[in-house]
C-alpha cells in the first residue's frame, strides 16, 4: 500500500522514539530504485526515510 501526503499512518519501527505513534505523512521520495520513502510528522517531532513496508494506514474513526 502506497501512502500520499496529508495521510494519517502508524509507523512501526522499534528503533524509533515514535514506534506505534500515529503521524501525517508530510513528504514522499522517491529513491533511485522506484522505491517510495516517507517523512512523517509527529506532536512531538518527524521521521524521514521511513520505508513504506514500516506504515500503515491510521484508523480513520475518530472519537
């Protein structure tokens, strides 16, 4: 699943402070191999590089 910006996603990384936030992508790359990287911003701070195989897509059900 591909993401685009202004989407809401869950990084799953265990080397990241932000692993099981909830973030915005903000940027999408593009690497020399057609593989897309995300920038994901957080409340407290952003992610960049984040492989796509490490998102997943928000729960869009707000409360």
């Amino acid at each position: 699943m591909s993401f685009e910006e202004d989407d809401r996603v869950v990084l799953s990384d265990d080397h990241s402070e932000f692993d099981g936030q909830e973030g915005t992508v903000t940027q999408v790359m593009e690497t020399m191999f057609g593989d897309a990287t995300y920038t994901v911003s957080f409340d407290e701070g952003q992610e960049t590089g984040v492989p796509e195989d490490a998102l997943s897509a928000a729960d869009e059900t707000e409360e």
